[in-house]
C-alpha cells in the first residue's frame, strides 16, 4: 500500500507541475549563437548526458566573512576548515528542499548522475525530448567553422514552486568554451624545474628538507595522457620520478587522450610541472569527462575533497573562458565551488589567460578578462618574460628583472572583471582607484615560451612551450612545499585556503615599505592594454613570489602581535574587557594611564596606520572585534586588596555581539561598505564562546578625510552588555 501511495504521488507531480506558472531561469542561451547558422531542431533522442542543476549557497555574505576568519590569525576560525557536512547544513540548499528538487526532475524521465553532499548542485542526463517537455527549452542545432553543434533556443523554465530553488540550469549545449593556455611554439631556450626553483626562491625550500610531503595537489583536466611521456620528463629534467593519479570526475567515463595538440600539450604541461617542486606530495590529475568537461572535474576535485577521495590541498586549473561571453550562471557556479573549496581548506590558482587585456579576441578586441580567474575565491596566476644569463643560465635572483609578458606567443592576462566586485582584501590594500570590479592577476611568473620557456615531454620528444598556464602548475607544486613548512612551523594542517587576504597584506606592506619584500616587483612592460609600475598593477599583480620569503611571511609575526598592543579599551571593572575593539597601527594616541584612547586620529598616507599607503583622500584603518579580552596591561590590574596584580576582567561566556556603529546608510555608499563588512565579520564569530580573545577577521575600514567613523557593539556575556567603542578619525 505504501508503495502504490508514493508511486501514485510522483506520478500525480507532472500534472501538477503543468498547472503551475513557470518561471524563466535567464542566462542560459549562449551568447555565442549570434553568430552561427541555425540547422535545424535537434533529434529528440539526442542524448544530454551532463546537465547540472545550479540550486546556489545560502548566506553567502556569511560564508565570505568566515573564509575571511580562516585567513586570519586572531580568529578562533583561523584554519578551521569546514566538513562538507558542515557547509551543508549551513550554506547549502536545505535537505527538504534539495530532495524536492531532485525529485521533479527523476518524475519528469532525468537520470541522476551526480548527487552533491553540499546539496548546490545536481546533475542529470535527459533528451532532447525531455529537456524540451519539462524545461520548455527546444534544443536547436548550429553551424560553425563546418562543426555542427546543439543548444537551447530558449532559456529553461520551472514550475514556480521548483524554480524558487534553482539558480539556473548548465549544460544544455556543447559549444566549445573552455580553452586550453598552453602556449606554443616556443624558441630554443627553457626552464627546467631547478631553474624554476632558482629563479623563484624554491631552492632554499628544498634546502631546507621540504618535499611536500603529506600534501597533494589536484590538476583539472579534460585529456588523458602517455605515461612514458611523464616517466621521460622525470628521467630528463627530475632527480625523482613522478607518479600522478588519474582520477576520472565521472567513474568509467575516460575521454582518451584528445586529438587535438593544444588539449595534449596542456595536460601533459600540467601534470609534469604540478609534481616537479614536490617529490613528497601526492598528484592528482581529476580528468573530466567529454560531457562534463571542466565544471565536472572542477566539481570533483571539491567535492573528492569533503569526501577523503582523491584531491589536492592546492588546485591548479589553466583554461580560459571570456568573461563577457559566459553565461552569467556559469560564473556564478565557478565561484561558489571556488568558495567552497576555500571553506574547506583548499587554494584554487587559475591562470589568468595569454590574449593580455583583451581575453575575447580574436571574437571581439573590448577590453576582457578570463572568467575562469575572476571569481575573488581564486588565485590569478598572471605572466611575465626575463632574459637567460649569457650561459644560458638563470641570473642570480638579485640580478633577475622580469618584466610583463608581451611577445609573439602571447601576453599576460589581466584587467579588472565586469561580474564580480572588488573584493575586501583588495580594498584594504587600497586598489579601490583602480576599478570597482576585482582585479586580476595577483601576481605573475615566467610565462612567456620564448623568453625562456617551459621544457615538457610529448610524444617522446622535449617541446618548449609556454603561457600563464606553465607558471600555474609549478606554483602550485611550490605551494605543497609552503603547507609542509607552516605544517612543521605553526601546526598549519589540511591546506592553505584562500590565500589572498595573506598575500595582499603581505604586498601591501612591502609597497609600503613596512614589510619585508615577498614579491619581485615587476615595473617594466605592458601586456597590451595595461602597463606595470611600482606595487600592485593590472598586468602583473604585486609581481613574482618568492617562495622562500612568501613561506616566511605567512609564517611570521602580523601586525599587533601581540595583539595587547592594539587594543583600546573603552570601559572599566570586570566586565570591560568582554569586548574591545582593534585597531591595526604603530603609534596610538594614549591616555593618562598609557594605554590606548578611545579616540584614534590617522593622517591620509601614513604606512604606520593607513592601509593603503597613499594620499588618496581617505585612510583605510584595518580593525577587529575582540572578545573575552585578557588584558594584562598594567591599568587592568587589581590595584589592591587580595586581586593585586591579577586581571580586572575574567572571561566570561559571550552569548551575543551585534554591531550599534557604523550603521547602513542608502545616501552614503562608504558607510554602507563599512557596515556589510563589519556585519559579517562579527556574524562569523562562533557564539556563544568562553575563549580568551575570540576576534573577527580583520576589517579594512574607510574613513575619509576630515570625516570620523564611531566603531560601537553590543557585548553581552553571563553578566550583562557591555558596549566597546572607538572612533577613528582620518586628516589630511
């Protein structure tokens, strides 16, 4: 009886459906159809074996301030990496409503390929036929170039009940979207792993002992490849021998190695250089299948992760997609899997592509980037060229001069996105003058493939070849080389996530001479549209990393550690130090008792206090909440009696924090940016919590000249609310 009762219901559901108003899911015609030639309606049988079902993350303002808590090391978050349980439950579709979605498309004839235990996504294989009937969306055929291919003629449609949770809809056409980077022909001159090593501070790494051992690195791919050809590259250019591991994103589903050149350079690229600086780290290559391409294997790499298969602490991926002529919903899907490795602890590098300013050519010369490397949740990985010694040889690092990458294979990608927004940490690092979209790259290595080149293995034969897609691979070998030492150093386990708000405070404070150099300041060269100069540029980043100086970096002291220093206090007794507000600089304006006022005064271009450096009209103070404040400094001691010299204030379990100032404003775009970031910052921290210091991530926050910001929240712990406060003020 239960049976029939349920076969009865999922069979009453497409009638249902059809009596529901649909709603449009835009987007999902490709751009690309203006310009071929319609043949025709697709065959109703035609198989669509990799449709992925987009339904989106919840709270994700929530999530980025929590990735933001993992980078930073005065949170108690800091390198807490999630279970995908976890970020399940809390930034995925609810289970109720995964499963109803799941279930309408299994009622309307779709086979369930993949499941995600995030639940934001799922995919399915269909017809034509079913694709047309449920969806609404026909599947035309088009002509370009004598290639014959298939896409929707019109975007999906679902019942109003279904769509409320869908984002959108990929994989209804077959369009070819994905390039490879690698670079070729190249010259007469190349890099090999030592010399990479040499050039880029690796070498004292591996002096050191390192090996990447107990690390892995994931390298997405679309290929399969020749074992001889990695067994000869280990044999020609390693003192080791390489032992990657083929992963197919979908079980069964191996696409051979593909007969195109590019497609066989490129994987082969990858896999030799992403294993070449880390003997000890395990490599994975997660190949995606014919349907399923790169989403699919990007997918896996995540998603292998949260479930202990095969994956990579780092992920390197070095394909391109023009960013203007994506379908917006698949920008969208890229970053929220990006995000989601984050959570969990992994780096994502992309390369930044090899057209310079202009990623859509030769379709269209506006200015563009790679919508691959856009997302803020990814390292861009851009390029640059330097001059061999006269022995052929990698000059001394201190003698080495890079400049931007431009020449007949190619040129750096970089430029600012159109879709995604400029995250914190570069406002913080003051780029804001720049654009108002996230720039790109991050930073830039060798790239170019005739000054000096990359050597690989192909066909048995040593080829020299190039492109932002070299570097990517062997920064990404580099990195499992970083995690060991912050591994042996700080008990840094499971991977490095995201990266870049450590990088742009670390290049930060090299361009403002407050920090030791990490980069190699790239000032010379253009990548076609935008030039290099001193600091942080759109053609190369903050410049080349030195891995060496870049592991030391990461590993070192921050600034106001210890955090005392930086703390002001706003209240007296036992209950004062619930809460006390951070504020990241050198000098501070003291009270009578010398500790920090509750007033703080910065001058516009001041590196001891203004973020950013520069005389811009506005001064960028870098803050934090801190809670359960164990304040030994001598003004918070017991002055008398049995508590002489103990502190005034004793933690206490802290139920809520609510922020009072800055508050949202609809006239002032500045105070509204300061009070989102603030927002989430404390949205993150994970109350209730008796820990001693419990702090937000650090929160870059604007005040302009002759203006003030008031900083207050509300800190309720067992014994009542307290209200820190501090207000920053910022002169010309």
């Amino acid at each position: 009886m239960k049976i029939g009762l349920a076969t009865a219901a999922l069979l009453a559901l497409p009638a249902a459906a059809a009596a529901e108003p649909l709603r449009r899911l835009p987007g999902t015609v490709p751009r690309a159809l203006a310009a071929m030639t319609p043949a025709g309606r697709a065959p109703a049988d035609l198989r669509l074996e990799h449709v992925t079902v987009f339904l989106g993350l919840r709270h994700r303002r929530t999530l980025d301030a929590l990735i933001a808590a993992q980078q930073d090391r005065r949170s108690p978050l800091f390198h807490r990496w999630l279970a995908a349980s976890e970020i399940a439950d809390r930034f995925g579709p609810r289970r109720g409503e995964y499963e109803r979605v799941r279930r309408w498309f299994v009622a309307h004839g779709f086979e369930v390929v993949r499941d995600s235990q995030f639940r934001t996504a799922l995919v399915v294989a269909g017809t034509a036929a079913q694709v047309e009937g449920a969806l609404a969306a026909p599947i035309g055929r088009f002509t370009r170039g004598g290639q014959t291919y298939h896409a929707p003629l019109a975007d999906p449609s679902l019942p109003e009940s279904i769509a409320a949770s869908v984002r959108g809809i990929v994989g209804l056409d077959d369009l070819p979207k994905f390039r490879p980077l690698a670079t070729l022909p190249g010259g007469e001159t190349a890099l090999v792993p030592g010399d990479f090593a040499a050039a880029y501070g690796v070498a004292p790494l591996h002096a050191a002992g390192l090996t990447g051992a107990g690390h892995s690195i994931a390298v997405i791919a679309r290929s399969n490849f020749q074992d001889s050809d990695v067994a000869l590259f280990s044999s020609n250019f390693l003192h080791f021998q390489l032992a990657p591991v083929r992963v197919l994103a979908r079980p069964g589903a191996d696409p051979g190695i593909l007969p195109d050149e590019g497609e066989r350079i490129e994987v082969l690229l990858d896999t030799e250089w992403a294993g070449s600086l880390a003997p000890g780290a395990a490599l994975n290559i997660i190949i995606g299948s014919t349907q399923g391409d790169i989403p699919e294997a990007l997918i896996a790499a995540i998603e292998n992760r949260g479930g202990g298969a095969p994956s990579g602490d780092v992920i390197s991926l070095s394909f391109g997609l023009c960013e203007q002529a994506a379908p917006g919903i698949t920008l969208e899907l890229f970053d929220a899997f990006y995000a989601l490795a984050n959570a969990q602890g992994q780096t994502v590098l992309v390369a930044s592509g090899d057209d310079g300013g202009r990623d859509c050519a030769p379709q269209s010369l506006a200015l563009a980037v790679n919508g691959l490397a856009s997302s803020p949740h990814v390292v861009s990985v851009g390029g640059t060229s330097f001059a061999l010694a006269s022995d052929g040889s990698v000059p001394p690092p201190a003698s080495l001069v890079e400049r931007v990458w431009a020449d007949s294979g190619g040129a750096g990608g970089g430029g600012q996105s159109l879709v995604f927004g400029m995250p914190r940490y570069q406002v913080g690092a003051g780029l804001a003058g720049l654009s108002s979209g996230r720039a790109l790259p991050d930073l830039a290595l060798a790239a170019s493939p005739v000054a000096p080149g990359y050597v690989i293995v192909e066909g048995g034969l040593g080829r020299i070849v190039g492109g932002t897609s070299a570097g990517t691979p062997a920064l990404a070998s580099a990195l499992a080389l970083v995690n060991q030492r912050l591994e042996q150093t700080h008990g840094v386990m499971g991977g490095l996530g995201q990266l870049l708000p450590d990088l742009y405070r670390l290049g930060s404070e090299q361009a403002r001479g407050v920090g030791a150099p990490v980069f190699r300041d790239v000032v010379a060269g253009s990548n076609g549209a935008f030039g290099a100069g001193p600091g942080f540029d759109l053609a190369s980043g903050w410049g080349a990393p030195l891995l060496d100086a870049l592991a030391g970096g990461l590993a070192g002291p921050g600034p106001c550690e210890p955090d005392l220093v930086c703390l002001v206090p706003s209240g007296r007794g036992g209950r004062s130090c619930a809460g006390e507000w951070l504020v990241e600089q050198e000098f501070f304006t003291v009270r009578r008792n010398q500790l920090p006022a509750p007033r703080q005064t910065c001058r516009d271009g001041d590196p001891q206090c203004d973020a950013d450096g520069a005389a811009d009209g506005q001064c960028m103070l870098r803050v934090a909440l801190c809670l359960n404040v164990f304040d030994t400094r001598n003004p918070q001691l017991h002055a008398r009696g049995p508590q002489r010299g103990l502190p005034l204030c004793r933690p206490g379990t802290v139920r809520r924090a609510r922020l009072l100032s800055p508050r949202t404003s609809r006239r002032d775009p500045t105070a509204a940016a300061n009070h989102r970031a603030l927002a989430a910052a404390l949205g993150a921290l994970p109350l209730p919590t008796r820990l001693d210091a419990a702090c937000t991530a650090t929160v870059p926050v604007v005040v302009p000249v002759n203006g003030r910001v008031a900083l207050r929240a509300l800190v309720a712990d067992t014994r009542g609310p307290v209200t820190p406060r501090v207000t920053l003020r910022c002169t010309p």
